[in-house]
C-alpha cells in the first residue's frame, strides 16, 4: 500500500486514467491496482460515498507483490523504458523477500491486466473469503469477527475453524463509583458501508457500548482492511469530552477465541516457551500473559495466523498480552489499560492478523516487523 503524498506526480490526476505495469523481459505488462479514497477527515470513501474524481495526497494505492517487475540499473534507464512514466516505486516484500519494481503512469496505451480473483466479499452473508482463509462477521454484532477457517489444501474447502468468535470485556468505574463490567451483548452495532475491491475489502461499523442504565458512549467507528493475506481492524475513537470526567480505571480485553485444539500453538516473541491451546494453562505458559510485546502467533498444521496491537503515538493506553485458557476455550489477544486518560480528539488503535503459510511461518514475526500498517492519524 502507497499513500497519496508519496506518489507527488500521480496527484490531481484523474483516478480513472491511473494504470500500472511492470516490465517483464522488456515488456510493459499491466497489472492490476486499487485505488481506494479518503476524505478530508481521513475516513475511507465506502461504496455508498461519493467518490472524488481525482487522486489526492491521502488516497491509497494497492498492488499484488507478485507484480513486481525488473527493476532500472539507473534513474536514465527508467527513462529509456518509459520516457512518459511518471512514477518508478521499488518495492521489497516482507514475506517473500522479493525486489522489484512497478511503474504508474496516466497512459491509455495500455491493455487490461490479467483478471484473477483474489479476494471476495458476500454482503448478504457478511463474509470475505480468500484463497487461504474465510473470514465471517457476527450478523448480531457485525463488528465482531464470527468465524476464521483455513481454506484446506488437499480438499480446497474451508474448515475447520482456528478462531470461533472474538472476547470483549470492557470493565472500570463510572462517576462516584458504579462498577461496570460490559461484553458484546451490551454492544449496538451495525454495517454502514463497505468497498469490494480486487485486492482488499473494506468495510464499517458504527458501535455504540451501553454504559450503565440506558446510557451510551460515543460512536466508535471500526474499519477492517481485510487483504488476501491479512486484516487491519482499524478502531476509530472520536471522544467529545475527555474520558476522566465521568470514567476511572478502564480496562479492555479483546481476544481471538479459539477452540481447544492441541494442534494450535501459541508463541510470543521474546518467549522461549510454547503454548498449547489444550485449555489447561500450566505455570510455564504464564509467561505469555501481561507482556508488553503485543505480538504473538498462533501456529497450525497449514501455517498460522500472526497477531500484533497497535496505536497511534497519542494514545495513552498501556496493552499487554493476554492469554488465557479455560475448559471451554482459549483466548489470546490483548489486555489495554488507561482507556480514562483519553482527551477530547479522535484516536486509532489498530489490530492486525496476517495468515501465513507453512514455509514462512519460521520468520512470520519478521514479516509481521516489516509489513507496513494503515496510517494511525
């Protein structure tokens, strides 16, 4: 993903004319790109928004890494290749290591690029699903995951799940000293808009958490960016007041669910131990519990799924680790603390997966390290 403001000689051009290609063999071959828009507050322009006919310094710009193409040896020989081409990116791939390089240019010359399906996305079922996995939403609470299943090789059908639901528990202080303890049922949530792309999907949620009583908080808005092999659950925070004036000691669990399977490993990055979702936490995995690298793995027979938490530089949150079985389930995710420090402005605190293979799962948290994030701004 490229930003707008690092593509300078693409901008105020019109989207529509935006092409890209690589060069294979000293041919130009399209490839295809997505362009997705955002507003002047920063938001992504869903399907059901309307579009700016003009790419700006905050739209995004995605491509495939399996695009990637020769590179020049020189800022003369990107010339020769294409004298009119108005933006040379080089690229390396966190995963596969790959370097390469693509051009974006405002010519029409070009053919249509070879049509693949990467990704899909069912609005009826509230489900994505890609060559390696299938992603469903909670049709009650659109803005919990419901399902992660892993698309099966030798059969090509999805199943069985490694996640089975998301585990939210907010819990603190209200005025004086009414306790709450609040969880996904105490949540109003709804769809408000997506955007199916050929490379990634969009979609949002409007939320709002029952308090006590019948008092609500604030909207929070929730985008997931969900590619072919990854997710960003971007959480949108616009306070209108600061959050001490009425809250104290405000803590959020948000976890995977996973079923106790003792096929599924768990892994932390600094830890020298290994857990097992067997639903028995014996004293050695405790050490993957309440750290604050907010990075772990949960591994499988077909590869795994790679988590990391992260937050914008204003958020004054603490988040650690979180692990923790039971007879029913296992949860891992993270514990965030400090949610009453927050001012009156708007913040962003993204959780990201990344569904990786068998044979990148030894260097899965270096690629988790390398791959860029949405802007947290």
């Amino acid at each position: 993903m490229v930003q707008g403001k690092e593509l300078p000689q693409l901008v105020n051009r019109p989207i529509r004319v935006i092409q890209g290609y690589r060069i294979d063999r000293q041919k130009k071959v399209p490839i295809l790109i997505q362009i997705d828009q955002r507003d002047e507050k920063g938001l992504y322009r869903l399907a059901n928004s309307t579009d700016v006919d003009f790419f700006t310094a905050k739209d995004e710009l995605v491509f495939l890494a399996r695009d990637l193409g020769a590179c020049p040896t020189t800022f003369d020989a990107a010339r020769e290749l294409d004298p009119s081409a108005p933006q040379l990116l080089r690229v390396r791939d966190a995963g596969s290591k790959h370097q390469g390089c693509i051009y974006l240019t405002t010519s029409e010359q070009l053919g249509k690029p070879e049509s693949a399906t990467f990704i899909q996305y069912d609005p009826k079922e509230d489900r994505v699903s890609t060559q390696d996995y299938r992603l469903s939403f909670s049709h009650s609470t659109p803005m919990i995951i419901d399902q992660v299943e892993w698309r099966q090789p030798t059969t090509g059908k999805y199943g069985p799940p490694i996640a089975q639901g998301m585990f939210l528990e907010h819990s603190g202080t209200f005025l004086a000293g009414i306790q709450f303890v609040r969880g996904p049922k105490d949540y109003q949530s709804k769809l408000i808009g997506y955007k199916a792309g050929p490379i990634r999907v969009i979609r949002r949620t409007e939320n709002n958490l029952r308090i006590v009583w019948q008092l609500k908080s604030p909207a929070t808005y929730i985008d997931y960016v969900i590619y072919p092999n990854q997710l960003h659950m971007d959480m949108i925070l616009d306070l209108p007041f600061k959050a001490s004036w009425f809250f104290k000691d405000v803590k959020t669990i948000s976890a995977l669910v996973l079923p106790n399977n003792q096929s599924l490993q768990i892994e932390q990055t600094n830890a020298n131990v290994t857990g097992i979702a067997d639903g028995q936490q014996n004293p050695e995995e405790q050490v993957l519990t309440g750290s604050s690298d907010t990075r772990l793995a949960i591994k499988h027979a077909q590869g795994g799924l790679w988590i990391r938490m992260d937050k914008a530089s204003d958020l004054p949150i603490r988040a650690f680790s979180y692990v923790q079985e039971t007879a029913d389930n296992t949860l891992v995710g993270f514990d965030t603390r400090d949610w009453e420090k927050l001012n009156a402005q708007r913040y962003h605190f993204i959780f990201s997966a990344f569904f990786l293979p068998t044979e990148l799962a030894a260097t899965g948290f270096n690629i988790v390290d390398k791959t860029p994030l949405p802007p947290l701004e």
